[in-house]
C-alpha cells in the first residue's frame, strides 16, 4: 500500500512539474509569424477559416478550436498558449495509459513521463499558439485506442480510434504517417500470427473510415503539397542528414541550442550521435535475435521510424523544421529509450541512462528560458515607432503580412502605434499606390528581409525620393531570420520651411 501511495505522488508531481514548467514564463517570447497568423485567421468566421487555410498549407482544425477558446476565454497571449499547455498536459496523461499498456514496469512508466515532462522541445512547443500540440493529443489518442484494439478487439475502440484519426488529418498532414506505421504494425502481425488474424481482421476497416472522412479534403491537400511553398528548398543527402542530427539536438537540448557555446555545442553532437547509434544498435540486437514486434512496446519503434523516414523523402524535396513537423513522435523516442535500456542492460544502468537523458533535458530547459525571443521578434521595433510617432503618422510594412504582428499589438496595447496601411501585395504595388495618394505627409516604411522578394528594399530611399519623400531616419534591428529596416520619410509639399 505504501508503495503504490509512493507511485502515486511521484507522478502527481510529475504532472504538477509539467503544468509548471509549460506555465512558467509563458509570456516572455515574443509572438512570431505563425502564431500571429493563427491567431489572424482564427478571427475569421468557420467558413473563412476553412477557405484561408485551403490556400495556405494545413488543414482547418487547430485554427477552429482556437477561435472557440479565445470566445470562451480571450485572445491575450496568455490565454492563447494556454490552450498550447493544456493539450500538452492532456497529452502527458494518453501517454502514461499508453505506458500502461506496453510496458510492464512501473519505473519504466515513470521514466518516461519524466522525460516528456521534462522535454525542453514539447515545454518549447506548449509555448506556441500553433497546432502541434493538438496533433501531439490526436496521434496519442488514435494510438492508444490502436493499441487497445489489437489487444482487446471490440468496435468501441475501433470507433474512437477512426474518430481521433480522423481530427488528426484534419489537423496536420504528418498525422498520416502515424496512421501509415499503424497499418504497417497491424498488418505485419496479421500476416505474422495465424491465431490472430481472425480477431485483427475487422481492425482495417477503421483507418479505412478515417481515410473516407478525410477524402472531402483530400484534393486540396494534393494540391497543396504539388504547389508547396516558395521558401522551402530541395536538399542534399548531406543537408538531410544535419537536419535529422538536428533533430536529436533539439528534443534534449531545445531550438535554442545553437545559440549556446562551444560548449554546448559539441555536447549536442555526441548527445545526437549516442542516441542515434543506440537506438539502431538496439534494433539490430532485436533482429538478430528474430524477436521483432513480439513485445508490445516494439509498436514504437515503427510510430518512430516511419514517421521520421517519410519526413527525410519528403524533405528532399522540401525542407522542413524536423523538431516541429516530428514533435508528434517525441513520446515513442522516450518509450524506445527507456524500454531498450531496461530491455538490455540492468536494471541500475536502466535508471542511470534515463536520469542522465533527463538531466540533459533539464539542461535544455534552461537554455530554453535563457532566451526570450522567437523568430520575427517586433517588440523592440514597436517600442521605437512608439516613442519616435507623430499623431498623424502613416505606416507601411513590407510584405504587408508582418504588419498583422502591429495589429495584435494595437489591440491589446494602450499604447498603439499607427495601423499598417496596405497599398498593395508587394513593395512595387505599394509604391504604385503611393504614387497616386496625397495622404501619406509622415511615413513609417518597415522593411523585413525575411521577404523572398526584397530586391527593392535597398532602393527604397530613392524611389520614394521620386514620390517626393525625403528620408528623415534609419534604423537596423537585426532579428531572426533576417534584418528589419525601419524607415521615416516626410514628404516634401507637407514639410514646413526652414
């Protein structure tokens, strides 16, 4: 009794230790692109959304679930990366029944939630107003009741499998490759077990739903993924295989690795390298041994692999950030570690290996909170607006997308600054509309590199010299990805004589 009252506290703090490490600081980085774009499009109504993210590069869901949070609570930053933490958390808890289920051993159980709790990439990912974390609940979900299937086949869970399936395709596209590893797990022990073909043969006829729901939005998936997006490039072998390093560097030691020391560094390399040549040394001793798929806890190997395999063939074509699209199998990279540690050594080496994994994330996690700032950080180019404006002042940002991160901020700030004026979609329209307007006296024109199409920027002094404008100031913020231009003209029939 008093050991299963031990168990017990330590996951309830395991749980209180996840709340708290998501909650904490939650409003310290900025809000980058595509938080502000979700939280853009989510302001929309149910048939917008669905229309704005047909032309964009994911499905609807996440953006629907979030304008039903921000109507019930609000869409302060706060409130919004909450809905983050909360799908985490609940996330956390499909994860321990999945435990549950595959493997035996109430330390090993514990092992693993303490690394997802501890995961400085998922505390990273909670802090996101984006749909990572609701594919993360969904795939979870879906795999739980697959795994309760194969095990115990009954319709309910067959049910509820299709249901949550189906959320995840309509959430994120990477959600297929977890339903591609669960075929591919189902079918080998269908074509493996003759005593429990019978049983597992109605099983298919769930994806098979999931896959009939999901056909309304096929073609547009098609042709968003024949169109794809300007900005992501096809890639080397050798670029794959940094990225896919990379991969490791950021589930222990966060996003932010690279902007640590040497240090830190070369520790990422040969955290990389070990994990990477475990996991295969400890699936090659499985093989060798004629002993895959005979333990339930080798489902993840294929919830792993799979995934990762088709995220390397679709990134030669198209790179992708690997910890962000592949954050939904984190929980299975956790569960291999743990359960092949126990699996070939003792079980104190076990213990050993998963607190040092642990102790890395708790590393990563203070690299985490020693940065506070995300891609497209505006706050400091707000801030100079603010104490440089006049009160007729006019703005432009160039591409008029990023100006959707000053209309977030005049509508939850006391303090605004002038609202981005769109003359066009593209610096040339812009300019052309300038040309023929007579409104413009004071102008602030905030240029971001980060634009594929910022060959113009440099010129844009004397263009606007052309229009009649004379420069007043300058200023350079260097953000990540690219430099921010800002700059003031004041046009010449309004400026008053010396």
């Amino acid at each position: 009794m008093k050991l299963v009252n031990y168990k017990n506290v330590l996951l309830l703090l395991l749980f209180v230790s996840a709340v708290a490490l998501r909650v904490y600081d939650i409003d310290a980085k900025n809000m980058w692109f595509d938080e502000i774009y979700s939280w853009k499009i989510s302001n929309g109504s149910i048939v917008k959304i669905i229309s704005e993210s047909a032309g964009d590069i994911h499905p609807p869901l996440f953006y629907i679930v979030l304008k039903a949070w921000t109507f019930i609570f609000s869409d302060s930053v706060v409130s919004m990366r909450m809905l983050s933490v909360m799908l985490s958390i609940i996330s956390m808890f499909v994860l321990h029944i999945i435990t549950k289920k595959l493997l035996s051993n109430e330390i090993q159980r514990l092992l693993v939630l303490l690394l997802f709790a501890l995961s400085p990439l998922n505390i990273f990912y909670s802090q996101e107003v984006r749909m990572l974390n609701l594919n993360l609940l969904l795939t979870l979900t879906s795999v739980y009741f697959f795994i309760r299937y194969v095990s115990t086949p009954r319709g309910i869970f067959g049910a509820l499998y299709c249901i949550a399936a189906t959320l995840s395709l309509y959430t994120h596209y990477f959600a297929l490759f977890i339903l591609f590893a669960q075929l591919l797990y189902a079918g080998l022990i269908y074509l493996n077990d003759r005593n429990f073909r019978e049983r597992l043969r109605p099983f298919f006829k769930y994806p098979a739903f999931a896959f009939a729901m999901f056909i309304p939005w096929l073609p547009i998936m098609v042709g968003q993924a024949i169109k794809g997006q300007p900005w992501r490039k096809t890639q080397s072998v050798q670029q794959v295989s940094v990225e896919v390093f990379n991969y490791f560097k950021d589930v222990f030691l966060s996003p932010y690795f690279t902007y640590e020391s040497m240090t830190v560094m070369y520790l990422s390399h040969l955290i990389s390298i070990l994990t990477i040549l475990f996991l295969l040394l400890c699936i090659i001793r499985i093989f060798n041994a004629g002993r895959f798929l005979i333990e339930p806890a080798d489902v993840s190997i294929l919830l792993f692999f799979i995934p990762l395999i088709f995220a390397i063939v679709v990134s030669f074509r198209q790179s992708i950030v690997y910890s962000r699209y592949l954050s939904i199998i984190i929980p299975y990279l956790f569960i291999l570690l743990v359960y092949f540690s126990f699996r070939f050594y003792k079980q104190r080496t076990a213990i050993v290996i998963s607190l040092l994994l642990a102790s890395i994330s708790f590393l990563g996690i203070m690299i985490n909170y020693g940065n506070d700032f995300k891609n497209n950080d505006y706050r400091k180019i707000i801030s100079y607006i603010s104490a440089n404006k006049s009160e007729k002042d006019k703005l432009i940002v160039e591409p008029h997308f990023m100006g959707w991160a000053i209309d977030y901020h005049n509508m939850h700030s006391s303090s605004p600054i002038p609202k981005p004026n769109i003359l066009g979609w593209n610096i040339r329209m812009q300019l052309d509309s300038l040309s023929k307007s007579k409104e413009f006296d004071k102008l602030w024109f905030v240029l971001d590199y980060s634009s594929m199409d910022n060959s113009q920027y440099d010129y844009l002094a004397n263009n606007l010299a052309a229009l009649g404008y004379d420069e007043v100031s300058e200023k350079t913020f260097y953000l990540i990805p690219e430099k921010v231009k800002v700059h003031l003209f004041e046009s010449i029939k309004h400026k008053p004589n010396k």
